[in-house]
C-alpha cells in the first residue's frame, strides 16, 4: 500500500541491495502506459498472474484504468477499465489514488473517477465487486490512496480544484469480502451517517485529500484523517481539523483545529494538503498549506470536545511553503526521524525530548520522500530523483526522470519504481520508470 504499512512511513527496513555506492549505476526502464499515474505503485513480490510467478507492479491512472505490470521486463500482464472510462477520458474528473493489495496477495482494491471502489483479483484483473462511496461523483474526488485493515477497506473523499459546491469530505468503511458499504464518516455534518447527498448539508468542502489519505494505528486500527478548508464549530462541522476515529470510523475518539482555524479557511490554507504523521507513542505532526508543521500529543486532542490550539511544538515546514506531501518516518538507531518535502526544499528532523530538532535542509523540492537503506529518495516534480544520506543530507545521486506532480517513488527488492506525469493534463497516457541493479529479480 501507499508508505509501504497502514501508517505510511515510507521507509522500507528491508535490505534492498541499493546502496550510495551503486544507486548512480542502476538501470532504468521506460514503460509507456495507458494513462498517466499521479501517484504512486504498489508491489507485490511472486504472485501468481495467468499461471506464471511475477513480481508485479500495480498502478492505478488518472481516468480509473488499473494496470499489472511486470516488474522485472515491464509487460503488462493485465489491465482493468471500468465501464465509465470512454464518458471520463480526457475530462477534469480525475483520480490521483493508490491501490492497496489484499494480504492474502490474491487480490487488490482500486478507485476511480466514477465514484467507485473495486476489488480485482490480482491473477487475471477481474472484477469482484464493485462500490460507490460519493452520490455525486462530478463533485467528490479519489484523491488518495486507497487503506486495508483487519478486513476493512478505508477509502476518503475531496474535491476537484475549484472547490466547486457542493460536496463533503467523508470516510468510507467497506467490507473487503463483499463490498458492502458498512459505514460513512462525514466531516461535514457529522451527526448524519451514511451517504449524503452534498446538497442536504448546508455546509460544503472539508476534503479529506492528503497524499496518504487515511492513516491508520496499526495497534488498535484507529484512523487519522485532516481536512481541507471548510466552517469548524467543534460539534458537526470539521473543516482544517485533524480527526481520530474508532476503526470502523463510528465514533470520533480525539480532534485538534488551530487557534486561527477561521483565518485558515478565509485565506485557503488548507490544514488537510497533507495527512497526519503517526510518530510513535504520544507522539503525531500535522502540516498545512501555511508552511507550518505541528507536533501534538494524542492524549491532549482526545475525546469529543473541541480542541483549539495547544500544539507542542510547531516547525517550519522546509521553505516556509505549502506542504503537499506526506513526510516519511524512519527508526533508526533507537530514534525517530522525520523527513519531509515542498516545493522549495527537503528537510529532515529527529526527535529529541518530545521535541522534532532539524538536522539538516537543503532548497531542493519535491514529493513525498520515500527512505530504505539509509538513503532519502526525493521525486523533484520538474524532473529527476534526488537520492540523499538519510542522516546528513549530503546529495548522492539524481537519477534523470520526467517531471510530475504528486507521483512518489518506492524502493525494493534493487528497484525503484516512479510513475511521472500531472493528472491535470488530462492527457491519457504516461511513463512508470523502474531502475534495477543488474541481475535483481
């Protein structure tokens, strides 16, 4: 799944045999797809697809087409099209989301733009069921990838750009055996469960778009989410909050919005152009479009009363801009890091004392980092993937790519695999790159 684990680290503990030493010498493969994937892949190591052993890569495009792609040649072994994808192709509406294998690795859960969540099994691509989770499909956007956990799929809503009225950012629960739909968080009028028809809520907006969407306890399956701009009255309306709910998203357990919440909304500062960080412990961060990154303590925003305020910290996001990714968190050496990237720098923190101390920046964007080995691999959306000393900074290597938008790398098994492309070119087609060490299989 998107971060690798239901909390979305994005850093693989697992030896990849790419080291600072060979990353500049791997060798890239340029596979043109059926469209263009704005996000990131997922991989599942020897399955079994049409009756041979692949380690395969899954993708899901802007117009809702998810593809199996062999990791090793790039042959594509199958391809899924929803029945909406002639009315869509070529549109505004669009899916920037990540599939999430199954772990029994038979099947694997996709979104696209019509509204809807599929499960397809992974040797062949066909289709189980299929589910919405928006009545108004034009409005409510899959934004973000898609989460398993202990049987349940968790899926989010948001908006297209434009904020175009009227929708509500919600968080839908399904079964993952059957597809039903089992329940409906909204962030907007959130004394109604189900689905809403946007147009019933006097309120609209609130998405629920950070680029790892949900984010999970993997201790309790409590979900994080953090909204975008919307009206916040601490009872039923949770615009720019940060939101824990019970597992099956049926009760909320813990909420936090800033002092300036109404400032935020005015001036679309979304608090959700990011998801929330789970660093262990007490511990969580919270970016935000107003170039600030907010350490709070789990215990401090729980319950259902209305929590303003009170952060424990709050840092610079890397250039003081808008942060649109998910930051990654490495455990390494008995401490936790932090690392995160914008469009004007990357930047790395360590907890010291409840406390994130920066141990070092640079003024190179990028997406969401993704660390393995002791490296940072950062996708600079103009091109290129920087690859850094996860502990000092100091440059490594930049492996040559197209440019991107919200497309982030994973590293595994002596692959890197990076779609390019921006969703809001809608064009329909796109590039995956995977670099391998010579002979990984």
């Amino acid at each position: 799944m998107f971060g690798g684990n239901v909390q979305s680290t994005s850093a693989n503990p697992v030896p990849t045999g790419i080291t600072a030493a060979n990353v500049a010498q791997l060798t890239r493969l340029q596979i043109k797809l059926d469209g263009t994937v704005d996000a990131s892949a997922i991989y599942l190591h020897d399955v079994s697809i049409h009756g041979a052993r692949h380690n395969a890569i899954f993708v899901t495009t802007t117009y809702g087409k998810t593809l199996a792609l062999d990791a090793d040649s790039g042959a594509v072994l199958w391809e899924y099209t929803p029945t909406s994808y002639q009315k869509l192709s070529g549109t505004r509406q669009i899916t920037n989301s990540t599939p999430v294998a199954d772990p029994d690795r038979q099947f694997i859960y996709a979104a696209s733009p019509d509204g809807a969540i599929q499960k397809l099994a992974v040797g062949n691509g066909h289709l189980v069921w299929r589910t919405s989770i928006t009545k108004l499909p034009r409005r409510e956007k899959m934004d973000s990838p898609l989460k398993l956990f202990r049987g349940h799929v968790i899926a989010v809503t948001a908006g297209y750009v434009g904020d175009q009225a009227p929708y509500q950012g919600h968080v839908a629960i399904l079964d993952s055996n059957s597809g039903k739909l089992l329940h409906v968080w909204n962030s907007l009028c959130s004394n109604r469960t189900g689905l809403m028809e946007p147009s019933t809520c006097p309120q609209s907006d609130a998405a629920i778009w950070g680029r790892a969407g949900a984010v999970i306890d993997p201790g309790n399956g409590h979900i994080f989410i953090a909204t975008g701009n919307a009206d916040w009255n601490g009872t039923t309306d949770w615009g720019d909050a940060l939101i824990e709910l019970n597992a099956d998203a049926t009760k909320m357990l813990g909420n936090y919005t800033p002092a300036n919440t109404a400032e935020l909304n005015e001036r679309d500062l979304d608090l959700g152009s990011t998801s929330p960080v789970l660093l262990g412990g007490d511990l969580l961060a919270q970016g935000g479009k107003d170039g600030k990154i907010r350490l709070l303590s789990r215990k401090a925003i729980a319950g259902t009363d209305p929590h303003k305020g009170h952060e424990l910290q709050i840092v610079s996001t890397p250039s003081g801009t808008d942060l649109f990714t998910q930051p990654a968190v490495w455990k390494h050496e008995g401490q936790t890091w932090m690392f995160a990237a914008d469009n004007g720098g990357t930047a790395a923190w360590e907890l010291d004392d409840g406390k994130l101390q920066q141990k070092w920046k640079n003024e190179t964007g990028g997406t969401s980092p993704f660390e393995s080995g002791g490296l940072l691999f950062v996708y600079a959306r103009k091109g290129g993937l920087n690859v850094y000393e996860a502990s000092s900074g100091k440059h490594v290597a930049t492996l040559p790519c197209g440019p991107g938008h919200w497309n982030s790398p994973i590293v595994l098994q002596g692959k890197i695999i990076l779609p390019e492309g921006n969703a809001n070119d809608h064009a329909t087609g796109g590039v995956l790159d995977i670099w391998s060490l010579r002979g990984a299989h």
